[in-house]
C-alpha cells in the first residue's frame, strides 16, 4: 500500500520558535495563524510568558503583544527550556543585552548539547555568560552590548539567530559571516518586522532598534515535517503525496533536490513569496531510487531531513553518501550513530568514516523484535516510515517522542496510507 493524498503539515517549528521569541523585542501586537503545536514551540512560549509576555488563544490563532525588549531585571529567573535547543540558543540572545540574571536549564538530552558556540560570541559582546563544561544550565547576566564583526566556525542557524537578536539591542551594527548559508529566517523576520538586515552573500549585518509586529502572520507549513510523507510516496511504489503551504526557501529544500537527484518526481508550486517564499510540493513514485552523494554544502539545507533522505538512501540501488554529516552527533541524541544502529537493525548496510554517511543499497529488510529511537523524534518518524515500507508492526520504543515536533504525525499516517 501507498502513500497516496494530500496533506497540510503543521506549522513550521523554525518560525514558529522566532515569532514567539522575537516578540519579546518588538512593539504592538499580532494575530499568529498556524503557529506549530509541538512541544518545543511550547517551551518557547513558555519563556516568553515567564519573561511577562501575554500570548491568548483566539478562534483564528495566538493573539501575543510584544514586549519591545522592556521586561523588569530579574534577581534571578529559571527558565526551563525543556528538550529544546533551539529555544535555549535564541533566548540567549534575547537575554543577553537585558538587564537580570537569568537561568537557562533542560531535560536530559537538552543538557548533553553544545552551548559554547552560543555563549562565546555573546561573551564578545558585552553579556556574562556561563555553561557547565560547554553544555547547559547556561547562566546570562545580561549586559550593555556592544556590535561585533563574528565568524562562526560551524554553520548554524541557531548561533546566527543568537548573534543577530543581540544585535538589535547592541549599541552598534553586529556582522555574523557563515561558513555556509544555514536557514535564513531570523533575517527574514527581522526585516518583516521593520528591523534592518543587510544581507551580502554569507555576510549578515543587523542595525540595532526595535521590531514592530505585524496585526496578522501566517505561518507557513513545515518542510521538515512534510519530508517524511513527501520521502515515503518516493520509495513505496504507488506513491503521490501533495503538502500545501509548505516554506520554499533554498535554505529548507535541500531533501526535495535529493530526492530528484535519486529519481523521485518533484513538483513545486510557489503561492506567496512574503516574507518568505511558500507553496505545494508534490512528490510521486517514479521507479525505484538511485544512489546520490551529497556535498558537504549542501547539509545545513537538510541537516533535519537526513535520516528519512537515508532511509531512502538505504532502499535505492547503489550506494549514497552524506558528507560532513558531523553536526547530527549533537542533536537530541547521536543521531548519526542512531541511524547506524537502527537502519542496521533493519537490514541497512550503513558506515560512518570520519564525518560521512555512507548507504548502500538496496536493503532487503529483516525485522528485530523492537527498534528503538533513542527519544530522537526524526529518528522515531523514520523508522515508522521504515516499517512502513517493510510492510511490518513492532515495536518502537521511544516513540512518543514524536509530540516533540510533530503532534498529529500519526492522523496524517492514516489520512495517506491507503487501504
């Protein structure tokens, strides 16, 4: 059986995450539209509300008013940023030019990420801050801030939001330079809410002041989401899957250029280009998949969809390789190591040399007696796609981990898979 329909993913988690917190340093108010109901984008609302943010639901959407950077200093505030990274990164750089004394703590796997690379450059300008050993609780005593000129060593998303939201509070223009270009939404957003970004190919500059909310946003659909369904019309015969509404920036879209390269039909049909270009993507089963290598470039615009893009890799013919890949060793967990073992498990012949992936298929599928996600909710979305494709049902353990990002994963798998 196929997956076979059309399908509105949620919100999408990137943009949804900024909205929220970007709010804190920006004027008026906004009706947000579509805004992702999975628990990261909770956590984020969350601090926004512990930090005096109003946020009500309206039959439309979320009605939040912005705090225009202007909350009292905390003697000492706890923020428990709960499993999201992304949430930690961003509000480091809301709070960094903010007087107070704040606290930045997780669970568990929250805990084991890097916040170094955050933590440095708002070190540099001005903020005191501090981590155990490099990883959270991160503590942030904010500080007047001065503009900096940054290069990142890493290309990040996150680390550059980081910069760049300190920016606006800085007493001077702050440069970020990227390695590479990673997802340019805090940009986008800055400008949409009449903040000032200039952008000169892998150099960003931010203009410090204040943000102005717009009275409505629609957030787009996630593209990170809809990859699981698009990816499972492309490897199980008979597939065509359509998600609408869907984020087309370059910087999100890297999967859907995989997955032409490996012979999947694509189709793209762009709808709004404001702030950020948008539309229907349809993926159909056009003949099984061929092998693809993926430059060490092109990551940051798939680094979430790499292991749905391996687990078709894995049922291609021929071999596929990922390169520098090492940036899934510090997501929720190992994930490179975890699509080893969990593919592996399922019959996968996959490597890992240096910081490359390395598939060869096709896979002829066995079945352990459960497989296991590590809490990793992309990992845990996979591997029901897996087994999907192998026709079987056992157990996952881990999988409620899915509520992370994607709440209604599994009303979308039987809204698709036909009988």
């Amino acid at each position: 059986m196929p997956f076979i329909g059309a399908f509105a993913p949620p919100g999408d988690k990137s943009v949804s995450h900024r909205l929220i917190l970007m709010a804190l340093l920006a004027e008026g108010e906004a009706l947000i539209k579509g805004l992702s109901q999975c628990e990261d984008v909770a956590s984020s609302l969350a601090a926004f509300r512990a930090l005096g943010g109003s946020a009500t639901a309206e039959p439309d959407g979320l009605r939040i008013k912005g705090l225009a950077g202007q909350w009292p200093p905390f003697e000492s505030l706890e923020i428990d940023c709960r499993n999201s990274g992304t949430t930690m990164r961003l509000l480091a750089g809301v709070l960094a030019g903010s007087p107070g004394r704040y606290i930045l703590d997780g669970d568990d796997q929250l805990r084991r990420r890097p916040m170094e690379r955050v933590a440095k450059p708002l070190r540099l300008m001005g903020a005191q801050v501090t981590c155990q050993n490099g990883r959270p609780p991160m503590t942030i005593e904010g500080r007047p801030l001065n503009g900096v000129d940054y290069c990142p060593t890493d290309a990040s998303a996150q680390v550059k939001g980081a910069i760049l939201l300190a920016g606006l509070k800085a007493s001077g223009p702050t440069s970020v330079t990227e390695v590479s270009a990673t997802r340019s939404h805090t940009e986008n957003l800055i400008n949409h809410f009449h903040g000032h970004v200039a952008v000169d190919d892998l150099k960003l500059t931010v203009t410090p002041g204040i943000l102005r909310l717009p009275p409505v946003f629609e957030t787009p659909a996630d593209p990170s989401s809809a990859a699981f369904f698009l990816t499972g019309a492309a490897i199980i015969p008979g597939g065509r899957v359509t998600a609408t509404n869907i984020l087309l920036s370059p910087t999100r879209t890297g999967f859907l250029k995989v997955l032409n390269q490996m012979g999947a039909k694509v189709t793209m049909v762009m709808t709004s280009d404001t702030p950020e270009p948008c539309g229907d993507v349809t993926v159909e089963y056009a003949g099984p998949l061929t092998g693809a290598e993926v430059p060490a470039e092109d990551i940051p615009s798939l680094i979430d969809e790499i292991p749905i893009l391996a687990l078709a890799a894995a049922l291609a013919e021929g071999p596929s390789v990922f390169r520098g890949v090492e940036e899934l060793r510090v997501k929720e967990t190992d994930r490179l190591m975890s699509i080893r073992h969990q593919l592996g498990a399922l019959g996968a012949r996959v490597k890992i040399e240096g910081n490359d992936l390395l598939i060869q298929g096709p896979t002829t599928f066995i079945l352990p007696d459960r497989l296991d996600s590590g809490r990793d909710h992309r990992l845990a979305m996979t591997l029901i796609m897996a087994l999907r494709a192998a026709k079987a049902n056992i157990p996952i353990v881990g999988e409620e981990s899915i509520a992370i990002s994607y709440p209604n994963f599994q009303e979308h798998v039987k809204l698709l898979w036909s009988k």
